[in-house]
C-alpha cells in the first residue's frame, strides 16, 4: 500500500530518527492518507549492528512510527532479515485478522569504530571455523569469485561490469550511498580487499531505513488507488559454513527459494521484467542470476557482458544501484529492495524508471547464502 525510505550512507542521524523518517515516508504515501490507527501488527528487519539495543529492538519500532500497544516482532536473518520480514508480514496480512502490517528495516552501521564493525559484520558468519578463523565476508566470497573466475573465461571482466552498472543506476538513485560513476578499469585497478575482489566488488557500510505497508488486496482500495501485488514468495536456508557445502559457486538456499518464489505465483522466470538482487559483492550478483534460473551455471558472464542487465537492457538488474551502489545497511537491505519494486511497478521510479515494468522479483540473501527469501510482485 505504501512505502517509505531514508537516504542510505554515512549518516548523522541515529536510529530512532532513521526508523521514524522511514515510516513516516510510507504513511505519507498512502493515496488517501490516514491509516495509523488502523495498524494492527509491526516487524522490524534489524541485526543490531554496534549494539544501539541488541534486545527487544521491535518495541521501540512502534513507539517511533505510531503508539505502543500492538504485537511487535524483531526479525533477524543477517543481511536477509528484511526479506524474512516481509514474508512475516505478509503472513499477518493473510491470517484476515489485521487491515494494516508495517514492516521496517533498519541498521546504523557507521558509528563504531573498525574493529567493532568487523565483529559486527562477523557475527553472521559461521563463528567456529570462519570468524574466528580471521575469515571476513569478503574472504568468503572471495574464495567464491577466484573459483568462479577459474572456471569461466571473462567472469573477471563481467564481475567488473556489475560494478560499473549497478555505480551508474546509483547514480540515477537520490537515496543511494554512492552517485558516482566508476568505470571497469577502475574496478579492475582498485586497490584489492580479498582476491579477486577489490574495493568497487564490495557493498560499504551504510546507515539507513526503509518501511512498507500491507494490507490484504480485498482491502487495498481503502489505502491507495495503485497497489502493489506480492504474487510469490519463497525462503531457504543452507548450511552455515561455506566449507560444509558440495559447491562454493551455487546458493542453495538461493535456488530453492526462487523456486517456491516462482511456484507460488504461478509463473516462468521469462515473465519478469526487472529484479532487485543481493550483489553484496559483485559475484554475489552473477550467482543470484544463475541461481534463480535466468541462466545456466556461468551463463552469467555473457548475460552481464551482452549488456541485458543494464537499466536499458531487456532485464534489468538492480536499477536502484544494487547494494553495491545504493548502499548495505544490513536489516533494511530487504525492504528497500521491496520500496524500489513499488515505487516502479507504480511507475513512480523517475530517472531510473524501467520501461513497462509489470511483474519484478526481489533476492536478499544472509550472509553467504546460509539463508534466503526471494518475493515476486506484479502491478496487479
Ligand atoms: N565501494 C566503493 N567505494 C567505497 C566502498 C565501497 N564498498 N567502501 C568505501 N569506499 C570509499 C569511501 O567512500 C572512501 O572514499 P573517499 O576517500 O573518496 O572518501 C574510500 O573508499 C575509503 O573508505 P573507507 O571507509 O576508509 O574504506 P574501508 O577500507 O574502511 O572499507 C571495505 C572498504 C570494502 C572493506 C568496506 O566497505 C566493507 O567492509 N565492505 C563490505 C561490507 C560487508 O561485508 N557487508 C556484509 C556483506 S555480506
């Protein structure tokens, strides 16, 4: 029904602030106003990142978007806990007892210090053999890029140009960390965080929030004229440690997600128009392709390379600047990706407005893929 969204970067604003401006950004959205008195449950998708309230965090979600007295749930899933939480939502609406659910995502992510911020990054990684083992994300899906660039011709180069796309839709995004074009050669010379991948493969740290409204369909109009399907949605896991799994350059909880995704709205992958993916690194975003069915394994060098996956391409990828651009703050990753397939099947989006967009698959993935949800929206 509505959607709102803060800027995502290094930001002043803590995260009450953040919270707040989100939500109130998706109640001023709905068509015909109103709507606060009428919500009837809240999830909040959050880490905790720093510790700002590691406990009981949802509670304070409803004190900054309404007043106290509703059920209130936190959902953490790592970097996948806003598209869990929008599936909680979305099973709130379904139970018929509720007209209005909100659903947020939040972190604020600058203001620790290094060490702090690579304990906190840590933590949903697996602790005994990865984190405390000195293994970052990074490492691990560096581990993962240097065997899928073994393994494929060019990948270097495709991983390059997610960089330099998903850098220049950012540059369309008013809300995105990063409104800068970085081109492949820059990419490729950018000083190295874990092989293969440099500083433009990975996503930074940012603050941010974003916050989405839902209401069962039979009950939209009360809301907004233009409402926003959620046709399918799908969720998996996998083990926690990348050494634990049979394959490093397939998600499995990525391909079992989308397929109950695409079962549940009754749909071929060739009917999506655009998606929303989790390039947490830029490898991250060749794999999601791959994994959801758009491609064979290393069938995304070439799509990447064709240019299809750019803003103007026949399927493009991440045209709000991805999280490589728009910025990663962890528990409202999801739910933005949610904001920007509203705000484009509404064909609200702007400068970046895909053309005809009617149906979009949003893919967030926690940590490196021990858990994933995948959602499909259409215009109705
Ligand atoms: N992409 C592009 N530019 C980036 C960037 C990124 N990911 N991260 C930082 N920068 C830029 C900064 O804006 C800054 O530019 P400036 O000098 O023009 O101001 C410069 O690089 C240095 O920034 P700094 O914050 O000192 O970088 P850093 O070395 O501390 O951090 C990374 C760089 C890549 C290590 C950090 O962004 C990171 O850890 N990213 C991954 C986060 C993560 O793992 N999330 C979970 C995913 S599963």
């Amino acid at each position: 029904m509505g959607a709102g969204h803060t800027r995502f970067g290094v930001l002043e604003a803590g995260p009450r602030t953040l919270l707040r401006t989100a939500v109130d950004g998706a109640f001023a959205s709905l068509d015909h106003g109103g709507g606060r008195n009428e919500l009837g449950e809240a999830f909040l998708a959050t880490l905790g990142f720093g510790g700002w309230q590691i406990g009981n965090s949802a509670a304070v979600l409803l004190e900054e978007a309404t007043s106290v007295g509703l059920p209130t749930t936190r959902v953490e899933n790592a970097c996948a806990s806003g598209g869990f939480a929008l599936r909680a939502g979305v099973r709130a609406v379904e139970r018929g007892d509720v007209d209005l659910v909100l659903v947020a995502g939040l972190e604020k992510m600058t203001d620790v210090g290094s060490a702090r911020r690579r304990y906190w990054l840590g933590v949903s990684g697996d602790t005994e053999w990865e984190r405390l083992a000195g293994l970052t994300f990074a490492g691990v899906y560096g581990l993962i890029a240097s065997e899928y660039v073994a393994r494929y011709p060019r990948a270097r180069e495709a991983l390059a140009e997610v960089a330099s796309k998903n850098h220049e839709n950012g540059t369309r995004n008013p809300n995105a960390h990063f409104q800068k074009l970085v081109s492949r050669e820059a990419v490729l010379e950018a000083p190295r965080v874990a092989d293969p991948l440099g500083l433009y493969d990975c996503c930074p740290v940012s603050d941010g929030a974003a916050a989405l409204l839902l209401a069962p369909a039979d009950r939209a109009h009360r809301y907004t004229d233009t409402p926003v399907f959620v046709d399918g949605l799908g969720a998996s896991s996998d083990r926690l440690a990348v050494q634990e799994r049979p394959e490093l350059t397939r998600f499995e909880a990525t391909r079992s997600a989308g397929r109950q995704a695409f079962r549940d709205a009754g749909i071929e992958s060739s009917r999506v128009n655009f998606l929303e993916v989790h390039d947490c690194f830029t490898i991250a975003e060749l794999l999601a392709l791959e994994d959801l069915g758009f491609v064979e394994p290393g069938g995304a060098v070439d799509l990447t390379l064709s240019g299809a996956t750019r803003a103007t391409g026949r399927l493009p990828v991440n045209p709000d600047g991805g999280l490589k651009s728009k910025g990663h703050p962890i528990g409202a990753t999801g739910v933005s990706q949610a904001y920007e397939i509203f705000l484009q099947l509404r064909a609200e989006a702007g400068a970046r407005q895909v053309a005809g967009a009617e149906v979009a698959l949003a893919h967030n993935v926690g940590g490196a893929g021990a858990t994933a949800a995948v959602s499909i929206f259409s215009r109705g």
